[in-house]
C-alpha cells in the first residue's frame, strides 16, 4: 500500500516539475529564479523517470499478482490442471496432477519431461479452438509408462502486451477419465452379458418349454406367454380367471381355487419366496398333461390388488416316468400287488401316524408252507399262478384302511387297522386259509397247500416298523405248517431265540477254536464184567477250563447248519481215537457216537460215516450209531432206509433213551437196530419200584424175543447192576461202572480194565 502512495507522490512531484520550468520560460523569471526554476525542472524529470519506471513496474507487478491468484485457484481446484503460455515458456502444474501422474512440479517444468507427458499434438493447440472453448480428451502418460485417459478444457485467463508482445496465459482444466472409462468398459460388456442372456433367456424358454402365467395386478385375467399359448392350444395373450380354471382337471380345480386364494390373503406373504405346485391342465392335444408351476405372489398393498406370476413347465413325461419307476419299484411283477419297498414305506408312515393318533395296527405274515414242493411237482408256471391268486386272496382280505404285499418269495404281509377284537388277525388268517384251499384244487391238480403265519400288534413293541415285521416273521418262523400254525409274537420266546443266536455265534467260535473235545464212558458186559464199548461224549471246554455238558449247546446246534459240523467231528474223532487204542494193542472194542435228527434226514448220512472209516481206518463193526426212538419214529419209512444203509456198512445201530417216547416195541422190531439202550428213568427206580422191574425186565425178554441185545444206561449202584444182570440185562453203562472221561483217562481204564472183571 505504502509502495503505490509512494509511486503517485512522485508521480505528482514530477508533473508540478514540468508545469513549473515551462512557465518559469514563459514568463521569463530571472537567473536564481531560474536555478531554481531547473532544479524544479531536474526534480520533474526525475519524477518523470521514476513515473515510468514505476509504470512499468506496476504493469509486472500486475502480471505477477494475476499469476499468483490464477496459480492460488489452481491449487485448490479437484482437477488437474496447468498454466501455461503459448510458447510453453511459462508452465505451472497443480498438485492434483503431480498427484495423478506421478511427477513433481519441478520436473513438468522442464519442457522435455513434459513432453514425455503430454501428447505430441497437445503442444499445438490453435488459439482459435482455445477460442472455441472445445474439449479435447486425451491420454498423458504417467511416470512409469501407464496411459490415463483424461479430457481438458482449456481457456485464455490473461492477457498482457510486454514490450509490445501480447502474451496470452492459458489455463488447462483437466478431468482423470480412468473411472469413468472403466465404467463405461463395463457398461458395454455388461449391456453385452445382459443382451447374451437376454437372448440366452428367450432360447432357453423356447428350449425347455416354459410358459409365463402371470396375473395381471388388479385384473381377473392371466397373461398368457407365447410358449403357454402353444403348450394349452391358446391363440389369445388374455383369458379370464374363469376359462382358466375351466382348463384345469377336475380333480386339481382345488389347486387352481388355491391360487387364488392366495392372492386373497397375502398380508403375511413374502414375496421373495417361489412356491411350487403341480397340476393337470387341458392341453393343446385335449388331453390332460401334468404341468409344474413354480410362481411368486406380489402382496398387494393399500388398494393395490396381489397379483401372481410364475413358469410353467410340461412334466407329463417326467410323471410317466415317476409312475414307471415307482411301479418298478414297488410293484410286485408276478402278483401285481405291492412289495416289500412299499410294504416297509408304508408301514413306516402307518407306524408314525399310530403314535400320534393313539391307533393300532396288526401285522401279519404268511408263508405258503413247501412252496418249493408246489414247484418241484407242479411246476414253476403253475407256481406263479399260485402266488398270483395268493396276491387276490391277500388283497381281498384287507379291511378298510389296511394294505398288503409280497414281501419275498411265498411270503406276503398285511397291515390290519385293530379294531378291538383280538381274535380280528387269527379270523382274517383262518379265511385266507380256505381261500388258499379253495384255489389250489384247480391250479395245483388237487394237491393242497396251506400256510402258516405270525403275527403282531404295531404296538408289541420295536421302536420302528422293521422291528415290527421282524416280530411277525419271527413267530411266522415259530410256526410248523402243522398244529401251530398261527403264531402271535411273544417277546419271551423271542428273547430266548436271540440268546441262542449268540450262543450259536460262540459255538461257531468254539469250533474253530478247537475247543469242542470228547469224554468216553464205557460200557460193560454184564455177565462177565469186561469192557465191552465206550460211548463218545461232547463236551465243550472253554479256555478258561469250564466245560460246558451237551445239553446245553447241542440244541442250539441243531437248530443251526452247525450241528453237521459237530458230528462230523464227533465220527471222525470217535473213529479216530478207537483205532489209536486198537493199535496200540488194547482189545477191541465198539465206539457208540450219538447222531441227532438233522444229521439223519438232512445229511447224507451213510457217506460220511463211510467216510470217517476210510480216513481213519476204523473197521465199521467197531463202530456204533446211537439213535434216539423219536428220532426213528419222526419219519419212520425214511429212518429205516437210512438205517438198512448204514448197517450195510457193517456199522451197529442202538436205540438210544427207549421208553422215554410214544413208542412200542412193536415198533421197535421193524428197526433195524442191534441194541436197545433203556434210559435212566427206569434204572433210577428199580431197586425200590416193583413197577420198574417189571417193565424192564418185559422189555429185555421181549428184546431177546426179537434178537435185540439191551443195555442198561445210568447205572450207579451195584443193586441196579445185579437187578439187570439177573434180568437178562445184557450190558451196562453208568457212573457205578465208570463216568465220561477225557481219552488219556479213559486209556488207563482201559489198561486197568484190560485185567479186572467185575464181581456180580
Ligand atoms: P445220552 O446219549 O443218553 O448220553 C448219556 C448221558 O447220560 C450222558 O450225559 C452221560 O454222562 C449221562 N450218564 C451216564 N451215566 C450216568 C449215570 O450213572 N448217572 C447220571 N446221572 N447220568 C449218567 P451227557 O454226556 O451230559 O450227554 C447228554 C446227552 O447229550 C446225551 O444223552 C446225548 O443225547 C447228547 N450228546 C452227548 N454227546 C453227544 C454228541 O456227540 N452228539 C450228539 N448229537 N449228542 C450228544
Ligand atoms: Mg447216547
Ligand atoms: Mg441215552
């Protein structure tokens, strides 16, 4: 401030200088007058110079001050921007562009550096399109080579004539175009993408055959796409709620209400949840085809009705296909009716719904009893036609709300709805019986065939339904084709076969484990006390040394494929030790083994006793087989076969526990056995009951009648000993004699016995 006061002060000095001299002349002052005059005239010049110079100043300063506010703006603009002259003498760069491009103001103004930065034609720019105001977009290339797009807007913001040159100061506003050229990029390849599935849409909907159902908002009638047009046979876009229920299956108009009630009550709804439906419509060809409609209900809000809009897809050969497949599955091929599958699916819901609703069911299992004969003598084809009327009789046997099916071979289940009557099951089982009577005299020839069953309450126990039927198939297991053969299931017995399932399991161990050995007890001619037999004994020994008697596992056996395993191993180790003992020079004598029913009528008996005497040398009359009479009597035309077989080996055959069965001896002499062992009931009372003696010795002299030799077993008193021998009784065998021992104690009995006789 105090600079230009100073400036007009001597600005003024200098034109009272000049005014002075020229009227100092004019007016012809004199000389001292006029030093003073000259001084006046000196002081005005120097004002005058010092005025020029001043005006001169004032005009760079003016320049510089211009600069300055113009560089001020620049700097805290958001764009890029440079100041620059025409000849680019003068360049001055913002920091929002060294910022951008990564040079420093000091290195843009050296014009090589920016030259590397700006395009070559940025440098011509003709004052003309400065004039014009025109944007120009292009890259400047940053330090380190990267390109960005940028666009720049350049006006004249001052003018200054120096020394008699106009310069003109240009302002470049620059704008950074990356982003927006990265958006723009991504526009063009998102309006692309969105074009390809637009077009991937339409393809896919011609493709796959999807129509469009929406219903228009606040309308009754449904917009009807072009696929759906030609998928129903429909040639207008537009039909009314009424035409297309119309459309609808009878039976699936109840979907069709369902809709459009939806729309009714959509204060809940979500309209981002897609629903799913299936129904029967009317199509282009007239006739019902299934049809999948997945669709989302816009609520309607204040007064705005909800509409509903959705795809709709042709699934009638998916539904074939379902149905096939489910047939397949669960359909039963010989009897039509349901299998297994579908009995155990159904049983499962029926199980599940029980335990909510407090009801209950029966669950029965039938089996044709020899089946396999039915087949072997009439022949597989009249077989099936067996089971096909079998599949009828079961189906007309249900009651309402029960269902049934062919759960295996000749095996068939129906869940009965109880009723309260317990008796309900064994009646619907007694019908089906004589039903099965009634069919089979025109299928089977007149051969008859009957069945047996189990059965079971839902409620009998099992945590599901697989437990249940395992219930009734167990007591259908239970059952024997004869007198029971209508089982209810019983958890007790049940029990108790499952601990001879295990038992079995360890018996089978134990067999492997070698730890099934043999005793021998012997036995004794009575009339001169030699030994004249040893019967092989089974004992199970555990390796904690318990031994376990035969009773208690030979049952077991024989319920299970295991008891062949067991006498096998019983003749070849009886066969076996004999023939030791024999060769080591002790009198011969027989080895009696026991054989059970299963050995006698499943097994090719006479083999492996054939078998067992080649493999071990043992000649057959050294051999015994002890047969028990309920045994013989089971099947007595077949036990006879067997037994003439057997004894045509050479090998003895003895009944075993007589008296203890129905039989008589009359009986008795049709067998071809050559000794009769009388069981230890009667020897146990001999001494004190007369009865006993009576019986026993009738027996023995009857026996003798017949050329039977007996034998007494159980003896262990020296009265009973003397009572038999004295009774005809031919041997003995009993703990008075001598119990079941191990081979190597049995040996030294033998040794001993080889030179004591027994003192009658
Ligand atoms: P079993 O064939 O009648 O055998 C006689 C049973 O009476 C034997 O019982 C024997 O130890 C017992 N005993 C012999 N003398 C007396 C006596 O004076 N007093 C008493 N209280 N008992 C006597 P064990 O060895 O327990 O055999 C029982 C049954 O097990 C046998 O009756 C037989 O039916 C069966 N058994 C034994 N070993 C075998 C075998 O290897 N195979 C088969 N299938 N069954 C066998
Ligand atoms: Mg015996
Ligand atoms: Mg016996």
């Amino acid at each position: 401030m105090r600079r230009r006061f100073t400036k007009w002060i001597i600005i003024a000095a200098a034109y009272v200088a000049a005014a002075l001299t020229v009227l100092n002349v004019a007016l012809r002052i004199p000389a001292y007058t006029s030093v003073i005059m000259i001084c006046f005239a000196a002081v005005a010049a120097v004002s005058a110079a010092i005025l020029i110079v001043s005006l001169v100043n004032f005009e760079q300063e003016r320049i510089f001050r211009e600069r300055e506010n113009i560089s001020r703006i620049m700097q805290n603009i958001n764009s890029m921007a440079i100041l620059w002259d025409a000849d680019f003498h003068y360049v001055e760069v913002n920091n929002e562009l060294t910022k951008s491009i990564g040079y420093t103001s000091e290195d843009l103004s050296d014009i090589k550096t920016l030259k590397k930065v700006l395009p070559a034609d940025a440098f011509a720019p003709s004052l003309q399109a400065i004039v014009n105001n025109r944007d120009e977009e292009f890259y400047v290339t940053a330090k380190g080579g990267a390109k960005v797009c940028t666009v720049w807007n350049t006006s004249i913001v001052s003018v200054t004539t120096y020394k008699k040159r106009t310069r003109y100061l240009m302002l470049s506003i620059g704008l950074d175009l990356s982003e927006t050229v990265r958006m723009k990029e991504d526009l063009i390849r998102y309006s692309k993408d969105l074009s390809e599935s637009e077009s991937r849409y339409t393809l896919s909907m011609e493709l796959s055959e999807i129509g469009l159902l929406l219903k228009e908002p606040g309308s009754s009638s449904y917009f009807i796409s072009e696929q759906l047009r030609a998928m129903l046979g429909i040639n207008v876009s537009n039909i009314s709620a009424g035409v297309l229920r119309a459309r609808f299956h009878p039976s699936d108009v109840m979907i069709f209400d369902a809709l459009e009630g939806a729309m009714e009550n959509t204060h809940n709804a979500d309209n981002n949840t897609v629903h799913y439906t299936e129904f029967r419509m009317l199509a282009a060809d007239n006739t019902y085809h299934w049809y999948q409609f997945r669709y989302k209900i816009n609520p309607g809000k204040n007064k705005i009705l909800a509409d509903i809009g959705g795809a709709i897809l042709d699934i009638t050969k998916d539904k074939e296909k379902d149905s096939l497949i489910e047939k397949m599955a669960y359909i039963d091929d010989i009897t039509q009716i349901y299998n297994r599958n579908k009995f155990m699916q159904i049983g499962q819901e029926t199980f599940e719904c029980c335990a909510e609703a407090g009801q209950n069911y029966w669950v029965i299992v039938l089996d044709i009893d020899n089946f396999h004969i039915v087949n072997d003598t009439c022949g597989y084809i009249n077989g099936n036609k067996l089971l096909k009327e079998f599949g009828k009789i079961v189906k007309e046997s249900l009651t309402k709300g029960g269902f049934g099916a062919r759960i295996g071979g000749d095996n068939f289940a129906l869940l009965i709805r109880d009723n309260g009557d317990e008796e309900l099951p064994v009646n619907i089982i007694r019908k089906i019986q004589i039903k099965l009577h009634d069919v089979c005299g025109e299928i089977l020839m007149n051969q008859s065939a009957t069945c047996s069953a189990g059965y079971c309450k839902m409620s009998d126990g099992g945590d599901d339904f697989a437990k249940v039927l395992d219930h009734a198939e167990f007591s259908l297991s239970m059952s024997d084709g004869t007198k029971n053969d209508i089982i209810r299931y019983d958890n007790k017995v049940h029990d108790k076969i499952l601990a001879g399932n295990a038992l079995e399991a360890e018996l089978s161990h134990a067999l492997k484990n070698h730890e099934l050995a043999l005793y021998y007890q012997p036995k004794i001619n009575l009339s001169d006390g030699t030994l004249m037999g040893m019967e092989a004994l089974i004992r199970w020994i555990k390796p904690d040394g318990t031994i376990v008697p035969p009773n208690q596992f030979i049952p077991v056996a024989e319920s299970s494929l295991l008891i062949t395993q067991i006498s096998d191993f019983v003749l070849h180790e009886a066969c076996r030790q004999n023939k030791i003992w024999q060769d080591k020079g002790y009198p011969p004598v027989t080895v009696s083994i026991n054989l059970t029913a299963v050995d006698f009528y499943q097994t090719n008996v006479k083999e492996s006793i054939q078998k067992a005497l080649e493999e071990t040398g043992l000649a057959p009359q050294w051999l015994d087989v002890e047969l028990t009479e309920s045994l013989a009597l089971k099947d007595i035309d077949n036990a006879i076969k067997q037994m003439e077989e057997i004894k045509e080996l050479g090998v003895k055959l003895s009944m075993d526990d007589f008296g203890t069965g129905y039989s008589s001896l009359s009986y008795i002499q049709v067998l071809p056995i050559t000794l009769l062992k009388l069981d230890r009931s009667f020897i146990m009372y001999l001494e004190e009951d007369e009865i006993s003696r009576e019986i026993v010795s009738a027996v023995i002299r009857i026996a003798k009648s017949k050329k039977i030799e007996t034998i007494a077993e159980g003896i262990e008193t020296i009265g009973q000993a003397e009572i038999l021998k004295q009774s005809g009784c031919n041997h003995a065998q009993g703990y008075f004699f001598g119990k079941p021992m191990p081979a190597d104690k049995f040996e030294e009995f033998m040794a001993m016995k080889a030179g004591i006789t027994v003192n009658s």
